[in-house]
C-alpha cells in the first residue's frame, strides 16, 4: 500500500487515487529502475529513450531545471538494448490502469461538437 505524506500532491491527482494502479505499474517501475542501473542514468531518461523507440508515441518530457533538461537530452545519446526493450514492451502489454477520473474531466463528444 503507497501512502503519500500528507501535502503530497498526488493525494489530489485522481490518477494516484486509484491504488491498483500502483500494484499495476509495479512491474514497469522496477524494470525502469534496473534498466536504469544498468546504463548508469535515471529511470526517467529510460522511459524517455523507450518511448523515442515507438513510431507511434511523441514523448514530451517535462522539466523544471535544468539539470532535468540535460537529462532529459541525455536520454537521446544512448540506445537500450534489443532485450531491454523487449522487456519494456511486455510488461506493458498487459498493464492495466485504472482511468475512471480521465472519463470525468474529459468533454463529451456532444460538447466537442458545439
């Protein structure tokens, strides 16, 4: 069970409501990690350079210093593994998460047509 302190502000984010979608993304968070690990650079850049590989998926990283723009650039000047990406690609084949809240904020097809 992932408890957040207090003021946390995921305790506002709908998304992190959802508990099982922690248990979910487990499998995904500790392969990031190790992949991480192994290339010496933060999950995040692994999930970058993941994403970069799919021809369908634009990835657009967020940052608020610029020690995370430089990570974010550096995850484009190394390549994962054909076996790392494999292992990306199947723990999120099956990967469910819980989107209730999306369909509540998102607007109707009735209203995007007014």
């Amino acid at each position: 069970n992932t408890v957040f302190p207090e003021k946390d502000f995921r305790n506002q984010w709908e998304l992190f409501r959802h508990k099982e979608n922690f248990t979910n993304s487990r499998d995904l968070f500790i392969a990031l990690k190790e992949i991480a690990t192994n290339h010496n650079v933060s999950p995040a850049e692994v999930a970058i350079n993941w994403l970069l590989k799919d021809k369908e998926v634009i990835p657009i990283p967020g940052a608020k210093t610029r020690n995370q723009i430089e990570s974010n650039i550096h995850a484009t000047t190394w390549n994962l593994t054909k076996d790392e990406i494999s292992r990306l690609n199947a723990v999120t084949d099956n990967l469910e998460i819980n989107l209730d809240w999306f369909d509540r904020i998102r607007p109707k097809e009735e209203e995007k047509e007014e």
